[in-house]
C-alpha cells in the first residue's frame, strides 16, 4: 500500500517538474531575462501604458479613457451585439448624415422628379401616336415577360411607397395624421417592406436575365440620345425593341441601383446573423441613397409608360402594340419583325395568338 | 427642476455588477435584455478599470432625431422615454446610440426585433403612474415614488450615481479634491454636451470621452 503511494507520488512529482521545466523553456523563449522584466511583456500595450502612467502619475487614467473611445470591444458579461464597446461615435455621424443630408437631398431630389415630369406633360402633353392605328397588333412581351416586368413594378411600388413613409413620414405624413396612426401604418408599412423586399431581389435578377439581351447597347442608341430621343422635338427617332432611354433604364435603375438596394437591404433585413452597427449604418446610408436615386428615375420610367406616351402602356399590360405604334417609337425592331413575318403586313385585325408574331424569337 | 443624469465613478467601480443586478430584478426585464452592463477595460491585469453603462439621457439624444415613428419624448427632469406602443422596432435607435443603451428582445429574421427596450432611470412610460400598463412595459416607476434609480442605489462602492445633474457633479468634485486624482467624468460630453460658456466640467478636468 505505502509503497504503491511513493510510487504514485514519484510519479506526479516527475510530471510537474517535466510540466515546470517545460513552462520555463517556453518563457525564457519568449521573455527577456528576469532583470529586465517591463510591464510591456507581461501586459497588452494598453493596460502596460496605464501601469506605468500609474505609477509615474499616479491618478493619469489617459491610457484607460482613449481605451473608452477605442470602439474596441473589452471585457463584459452581457452577450449583447458589441456590448463590450463603451462609446461607438459612428451613430452620431450616420445621423448626421441621415437627418441632414440624405433626407433634405433626397427629398429635394425625388420631388425634382416628379415636378420635372409634370412640367413636361404641361409642356408637351402626352406622345401622340402621329399615323393613325392600323387596327394590326404586334405581340411585344409575352406572358412571361409581363409577369415578371410587374412583379418587379408591383413589388417596387409597395417598398417605395413604405420606403417614403420610414424616410419622410415623420416630417410630411405624422404632423397631418398624428403618432397613433402614423405609428400603426409604419409599423404595417415597416413589416411589408421587410418581406416583400426578397421577392422583388429575385424579381430584379429574373427581370435582368429575360431582358438582357435585347437591351445591350448598340451604335444606334448613340444616334437616339443625340436626337434627345425625340422628347424634345417632333423628329422621328427609330430604336430597336429599347430605345437609349429604356436602355440606361435597364442597366442603372435595374442592374446596379436593383442589385445594390437588394444586397443593402438584405443586409438590414437579417439583424439575426448579429452584424455589427458600423456595417448596419453603411447599409443603411447605401440603401437611402440607392433607392431615392431609383425612385426619382422610376418616376420617369412611370411617367412615360403610362401617361406620357400614348399607347406605350397597351403593350406591358395585354402584351401587344399596334403597329402603328411599334413603326413610331421602335422602327428598327418593327423592320425586323415584318423581315421575318413579311406575311403580316396585310390582314388580321384582332391580336395575333401568342408566340405567332414573338418579339423575342424574331429579334436577333 | 433637477436634470436626471447618471455618472459612473471608473476609481470606484468594482465590476460587482450589483447595478445590473438591481436593475434586472427591480424591473423583472426579460432574458436577452440588458438595460445596464458592466464593461471593463484591461480586465484582470495592473490598469483595469470598470464602468457601468446604460442609457445616459442624452441632451441632444440621438435615437430622438432618428427614430422614424418619433416614438421617445423627454421628461421635465431630462429622462429620455420612450412610447413602446408606437415603437416599430426598426432598430435605428441602436444604430445611432453612442452607449449602446436600446435593446431589443429578438434579433429576426425579416428584420423582427420586436419593441426596443431601454433604462428608463426608474422613471416608467407614457402610461399613468403605477399603473399595471407602465409595470408590464418599462417597469417600475421609482422615481414618481420619489426614489432615484436602483442600480445607483443598490452601488455597494457609491461608484455609480443617479440623480440630479447638480448634485451628483458635487459629490464628484469632493471626491475627486479629496482624493486628488480620477477627475475623468465618463460619457458626459458624448451624452450632456460640451460645458457652455467656457465653465469647467463638472470636475476638474472634462474627460476626453
């Protein structure tokens, strides 16, 4: 029995003098030899700095308080999202710049758009289609194409509209309605955006990947843009299936303003993977800018579309133009389709079955 | 009036986290939620310091101008409150606070947080005092039973006072005379603003923070 004890004994002793020596050779590696031991080797630079500055001037905390202004992260029990930082001064500047920039800029600019458009339907009224209707309809966006273009404009207008209320709202719409019901309809408006904001992301990708093709540019929109498309003068601007307009349309408001609203806003969207409230300021500063420059450019998109271009809204809602129409605003696709459909020319009156006179299959 | 502000000595505070404790319990604030938290800097080695930190009631309080709802309002006596049935729970409160003081009971996806929750300096909400509303939104009203706040009261070192802005600045000034050093008032110019008119800080020296 004893001799078993000494036995173990010897044993533990063996093995903390191998863990000691081991110890020591792992500190001599790294340290400088006991004598000129500093506060440096032993501490982080910080709490080695407030030691010294302790002990110099006993009573200078300025090592500790330029810790508080760090914005690191230090030691706390609370398992909240950078519960460890003390003062984080981003918060005040990504105020500063939302109350007193992006707001007033914004604002400025969105009704700049809107007072641009009404200036010109006062100025020159709705694009009349000159040539009298052929009563012959052309198939300009299939089913698919439809479905996804208003998926994207119905989505769209249901974040702007909520979108304008979270930005605005507090100064244009809570003074007229008071807290109660402001509260309760961004509260609603908040909750709509938050989940209808992914679909209209997928709707922007799918709306890219069934447009692209006809919306690469061409020498021929360069022609269009220096006739100012024909807004501003009674010339006749030919385009193929998109025009210049439509085109800067597609590629700014669509792919790099569609994508960077939708990756911002994803971000703000999912606080539960806990990003920190730096990044979440610059998603939202990113976000606000994006989508006040995509409002005021759908504003125009909007205006054209619908009031300001008779008969452009026919071929978006039932698919078809006439071809009076398509000769006035988009000649070169017109010439290509009746290329490849020369049997149209002359007959039916009433809209030809899908897929018959598709613009897609016939537009290379 | 007085003018509600919070001041945490660093000399003093000894990470015992009684305050977080005192304010948990007296206002029964759900898990996840921290109205008030304990951080300390060089934590465990020569130089360490603690501070106690919650919302300071800030003069020009930044989840004010922010808040897209215009949901917070302040009291006579500076206490920034807030309306938790107006609270949308956007989040844009918690961008802005330089304290990190607004809490939010979830962290969703879809952007569901839930209604923002913060230190109310023991002074309730818009509801009616005492009333069973008030008690199960914000918590106990001490300061219309003519309390100060329980985090400063339960301080076992007195480290962290709440109360009016006057007379908490001078009990800082004695202590800091009598001792000599710790003149550093934590957060007061980031919550309360630079000193007006050229007048000295509270203490001695204002604090780099």
């Amino acid at each position: 029995m004893s001799h078993s004890r000494t036995a173990l004994r010897r044993l533990a002793g063996c093995l903390v003098g191998l863990l000691l020596s081991a110890a020591c050779a792992g500190v001599s590696a790294q340290n400088p030899p006991p004598g000129q031991q500093t506060f440096d080797s032993v501490l982080n630079p910080n709490a080695a700095e407030q030691a010294k500055r302790q002990q110099q001037q006993p009573g200078n905390n300025a090592p500790v308080w330029r810790e508080v202004r760090s914005e690191k992260e230090h030691y706390t029990t609370d398992r909240g999202v950078e519960a460890g930082v003390l003062i984080q001064s981003g918060g005040e500047t990504w105020r500063q710049r939302r109350n007193n920039q992006l707001i007033p800029v914004g604002g400025a600019l969105f009704l700049a758009a809107l007072a641009a458009c009404a200036l010109f339907f006062w100025w020159r009224g709705p694009l009349r289609v000159k040539s009298p209707p052929t009563g012959r309809k052309m198939l300009r966006f299939n089913t698919f194409e439809r479905a996804v273009h208003w998926t994207v404009a119905i989505t769209f207008t249901i974040l702007a509209l909520t979108g304008l209320i979270m930005l605005f709202g507090k100064a244009v719409l809570l003074p007229v309605i008071g807290h109660t019901l402001f509260a309760w309809l961004t509260n609603l408006g908040k909750n709509v955006h938050n989940f209808v904001g992914p679909v209209f992301s997928v709707g922007v990708l799918l709306l890219f990947v069934t447009f692209v093709r006809d919306n690469l540019p061409s020498v021929k929109d360069a022609v269009w843009f220096a006739k100012g498309g024909g807004l501003f003068s009674d010339v006749h601007v030919p385009s193929g299936r998109f025009n210049g307009g439509e085109k800067v349309w597609f590629w700014i408001g669509v792919l790099v303003l569609g994508v960077t609203v939708s990756a911002s806003g994803l971000f703000l969207n999912f606080p539960n993977f806990l990003q920190g409230r730096e990044s979440m300021q610059w998603a939202n500063i990113i976000h606000v800018v994006a989508t006040v420059v995509m409002m005021s450019m759908a504003v125009g998109h909007i205006y054209i579309g619908t009031i300001g271009s008779e008969g452009a809204l026919d071929g978006m809602k039932t698919g078809y133009v006439d071809e009076a129409w398509a000769r006035e605003h988009h000649e070169y696709w017109y010439d290509e389709i009746k290329q490849k459909m020369p049997n149209r020319d002359t007959g039916s009156t009433g809209p030809v079955p899908a897929g018959a006179l598709h613009a897609k299959e016939t537009n290379t | 009036m007085a003018r509600m502000k919070f001041l945490c000595d660093a000399e003093r505070c000894i990470e015992c986290n009684g305050c977080v404790t005192a304010c948990k319990q007296e206002h029964e604030v759900p898990w996840g939620v921290n109205r008030r938290r304990v951080v300390t800097i060089n934590d465990g080695v020569p130089g360490e310091r603690s501070i106690s930190v919650a919302c300071m009631h800030c003069s020009d309080a930044p989840c004010m101008a922010v808040c897209p709802v215009d949901c917070f309002y302040k009291t006579d006596e500076g206490v920034v409150l807030h309306d938790k049935d107006l609270c949308i729970g956007c989040g844009y409160c918690f961008y802005a606070c330089p304290f990190g003081a607004p809490q939010f009971p979830q962290a969703g996806a879809f952007g569901l947080r839930g209604k923002m929750d913060k230190c109310t300096f023991c002074a309730g909400g818009p509801e009616k005092d005492h009333s069973e509303d008030e008690w199960k939104k914000y918590g106990r009203n001490r300061l219309a039973e003519g309390k100060l706040p329980a985090c400063a009261e339960m301080c076992s070192t007195k480290a962290l006072l709440g109360g009016d802005g006057d007379v908490v600045a001078d009990i800082y000034r004695n202590r800091v005379l009598k001792r000599g050093r710790g003149a550093e008032v934590w957060g007061w110019s980031s919550a309360y603003g630079a000193p007006k008119g050229g007048s000295q800080a509270p203490a001695a020296a204002p604090a780099k923070s």
